[in-house]
C-alpha cells in the first residue's frame, strides 16, 4: 500500500461518495449562519437545500471562515508519526488563507520532526475546479503512481483547469463588492447574468454578462465545445447552487456535442455559495486555456 494521502479541504465541493470511495481526507472550512457554527461536510450538518432556501428568502447573510494553523497541524500530525508523507491540495491562495495556514502547520511540524514529508500545492483553483485536481490525483494513487508523479501532475495541470461560471442573483456580488448596488439593481430587472471565470493567479474575474438564464446555460457549453481538450479520457465537474435541473441540462448539451465519458454534478458547497447565491451553476474541466 503506498505511504502517503491525498488530503484537501471542503472547498473542492467533491460528493461524499467520492470522498469515502477513493480515501481521500479532507478537512472542513466553516460557514456561521443564522447564530451556527457548521462546518461543512457535504450538506450532512445542514442540507443544502435548507441553506440555498434560506439565502433565496434572505433570512440570514452568512459568514465563512478558513482552516487555520492549529487544525492543520492536529490533522496532519498523525500521519506524519506514521511516517506517512501527504499531499495536500489547496483551495486557490488568492481565494482563502487556508493555504497558507497548512504551509505554517508544515514549518511547525519540521521543527518537530525533521523527516516529515508534507507537500502543499496551491490549486489556484475553487470548488470542482479544485475537486477535479483532487479527484484525478486520488484515482492516480489507487492505481499505484508514486506520489512524486502525482505531485508532478497536479503541478502541470492545474493552470488547465478551466472555471465558467453563471452568476443568477446578482444581490450576493453586490454584498460582496463585485458590482456596485446601481449594477445590481438594473441588471436584476434586465434579468443579466454575470459570466465568471478563474484566472491563472487563482482569482475570480468577471469576463462577461448575457441576458437570460437559456443564454448562459448556452454560453457556458460553447466555452467546454471551445476549449476541452483529451475529450474521451475527461471526466467533467458540474457544480450548481441548488438548481438541478439547470445543472443536468447543461449536462446534457455538454454531452450532445462531445464525446464524454463522464460528468459528475454536485452542490455547490456553503462557503463558496455563501458568496454567490442561490442557483449558480458552474462548469470545470481540463482544457487548453482558462481565460475565455
């Protein structure tokens, strides 16, 4: 058995399935909302549904919070005792400080035990984005690679991990001071829909806006037709803010023009939701350019 773990955080919004199926350890960022501490396990402690409820109907505004130094260095610990090496796979540093926390609980725990073997990759990537690095790197490992061909992978890789975004309520860009409250209003009654995407430093960056939820269900799909490459060997992330049908509609118009193997959909986690709302939906996948 190899000596080492896949480890990452709950921003890879991967399903628990996957998470209990391929061994992979993660620990939880924290969403506070309506006076609760919940730290995210893949809608267990709060069902997704009640939280996306909850936003649509705006009976809380929710605060989120990264892991900090001592939970890394407490989960990490074990393993390293064990002789274990890890390979963590961040959410993007531009995103959150979780990275840099498990980069401090690395140098404290080298100061304690000099042998320790414990290599942290920022993904530069978010939600499935993150996940599919995660996901690939964990099916690498059950099939017997090394963990330094699994590092190298992820390292080469994780700049074509490509994000398109479909924003629906502009109200959670507006609190989160991506556009202005005289933005927000009139693209609301115009029924605009912001287009996001993830840079190569890790960041959210508007690149557009379509009028109406069938264009950007539509849009998003010409971006996967644009830039995927290795079709038949990929294996696509959906992630959707508590809209389904929306998510397995573009599923399906993905698959009506190419030839894919696969495409997982998943909730879009709390953390990551609580800045964009309610029916977001998201597309990840590996391809030859991130920018649109």
């Amino acid at each position: 058995m190899s000596n080492y773990i896949i480890f990452t955080d709950s921003a890879c919004d991967l399903p628990n399935e996957i998470i209990e199926k391929l061994d992979i350890k993660y620990l939880s960022l924290i969403c506070n909302f309506k006076g609760k501490e919940y730290f995210e396990d893949g809608g267990i402690s709060l069902p997704y549904k009640n939280f996306y409820n909850a936003l649509r109907n705006n009976e809380d505004l929710p605060t989120t919070s990264q892991i900090n130094f001592f939970r890394f260095k407490t989960a990490f610990e074990p393993y390293v005792k064990n002789n274990q090496s890890i390979i963590y796979i961040a959410f993007s540093s531009s995103l959150s400080g979780t990275y840099n926390s498990a980069n401090l609980a690395k140098n404290d725990l080298l100061a304690e035990y000099p042998n320790a073997d414990i290599t942290i990759i920022d993904s530069k990537s978010a939600s499935c984005g993150q996940g599919l690095l995660v996901y690939k790197a964990a099916l690498m490992k059950n099939e017997g690679s090394c963990k330094e061909d699994i590092i190298k992978w992820v390292e080469k890789a994780k700049l074509n991990v490509c994000h398109f975004i479909a924003v629906d309520n502009l109200e959670h860009l507006k609190r989160g001071g991506r556009i202005s409250s005289t933005s927000a209003t009139i693209g609301s009654i115009l029924g605009i829909k912001p287009l996001i995407n993830v840079n190569n430093n890790g960041e959210l960056k508007n690149f557009g806006k379509v009028k109406g939820r069938k264009k950007a269900i539509k849009t998003l799909s010409d971006y996967v037709n644009k830039h995927i490459t290795n079709i038949k060997d990929q294996t696509i992330f959906i992630s959707h803010g508590d809209c389904y049908e929306d998510a397995k509609y573009l599923a399906n118009m993905i698959k009506e023009n190419n030839n894919i193997k696969n495409i997982i959909i998943n909730y879009l986690g709390l953390v990551i939701g609580a800045h964009t709302g309610p029916d977001m939906l998201a597309v990840f996948f590996l391809g030859d350019n991130r920018e649109p």
